[in-house]
C-alpha cells in the first residue's frame, strides 16, 4: 500500500490544497506570520503521516504527534476566524475537515492498539 492510499493522507492533502488559497488571502503581514505557521503545520503532518507509513515502529507514538499537529490545525483556523482572516462559513468548513482527519487519526489508534494487542496475544501463546 502506498502513501497516496492512505486515506489520511488524502484528507490532509486536500485540506492543504482547501486552505492554501484562503492563507493567500490573509494580509499581507499575516501571511508570513499565522498564513506561513498553518503551513508548517500542514507540511509536518503530511510528512508525519508518511513516516508512519513507512515505518512499522513506534506508531502509536507518531499517532499522538499527528493528533497534535491536527490540534495545532484547529487553533490555528480559530484564530484565523476570531482575527477575520476567513469567514464563518470557511472556518466550519475548516473545522469539518480538521474533525475528520481526528476521526481517521482515533481509527488508526484503536487499530494499531487491536493489531498489537493481538500480536501480544499471539506471543504469549507460543
């Protein structure tokens, strides 16, 4: 299976094609600050999401920093909205899809703790 399978990987890449140009929009001063900071964010996730693929080591681990990346996410569209960078209408659309690569992040988290506990299980009957 690769990377573009993953569909956390989808979701995180059209959200970041989403908001991209609603951060173009920004002023030009907040481009380069909150604009620029959203980005980062984005792009640290999407490569989390891809060491995760390819690693099968300490997954639960890089589970929890995509859930703060995510989190971070959501901050950084609340404040986008509170300093009227984007609209309401943006921001739950934001928040629509934020809430939704949680939902796959949490899926993956009970899979893996299934899948390890399964292997434990497994193990001590050997």
């Amino acid at each position: 299976m690769s990377i573009k399978d993953l569909v956390l990987f989808q979701k995180t890449y059209e959200y970041f094609l989403w908001i991209f140009p609603l951060i173009n929009k920004f002023p030009k001063n907040q481009r380069f600050v909150l604009g620029q900071e959203m980005e980062r964010e984005i792009l640290s996730l999407i490569k989390l999401i891809h060491y995760f693929q390819k690693t099968s080591e300490k997954r639960q681990y890089i589970l929890e920093r995509i859930s703060l990346h995510i989190d971070m996410m959501a901050i950084h569209i609340r404040l986008a909205k509170d300093l009227h960078f984007i609209s309401i209408r943006h921001y739950g659309m934001g928040c629509d899809k934020i809430n939704e690569l949680g939902r796959l992040v949490t899926g993956l988290k009970k899979y893996i703790h299934t899948s390890h506990t399964s292997k434990t299980k497994e193990q001590v009957m050997v």
